[in-house]
C-alpha cells in the first residue's frame, strides 16, 4: 500500500492519500473486523473531530530513546 500525506505550510499531517484500489481493500478488510475493533475505530474518529486524539509523531516520542 502506497500512502501519500497531505501537510500544511507548517508540514503538519493534515491528510492521507491512497490509490481507490488500496482504499477498496481497506474497506473490505474492516468488514471481517470483530465488532468491539470496529467500535474502538469509531470511538478514535469521534475523538478525532473533537480534537481529543493526538499526533502521531507525540505519542512516538514515548517510545524514542
């Protein structure tokens, strides 16, 4: 899977572009998900839109040395 990130003039990660083949794929694959999986993936977008989540790049910070 090929993923592009669309940034800001900061470079912020504000997007992610994917072919439609990689994006049907993955919407096939959240079909077989176990329900408590698809309601943890809910759960994250809600968080999402309301600001509550935080970057990538912030919680990897926890883990470099």
């Amino acid at each position: 899977m090929t993923v592009k990130y669309i940034v800001d003039e900061n470079g912020k990660k504000t997007g992610v572009q994917l072919s439609l083949e990689d994006y049907y794929q993955l919407l096939e694959s959240a079909n077989i998900l176990p329900e408590h999986v698809k309601k943890g993936i809910e759960q994250g977008r809600r968080e999402g839109l309301l600001g509550l989540t935080k970057s990538t790049d912030e919680v990897m910070k926890k883990y470099s040395s």
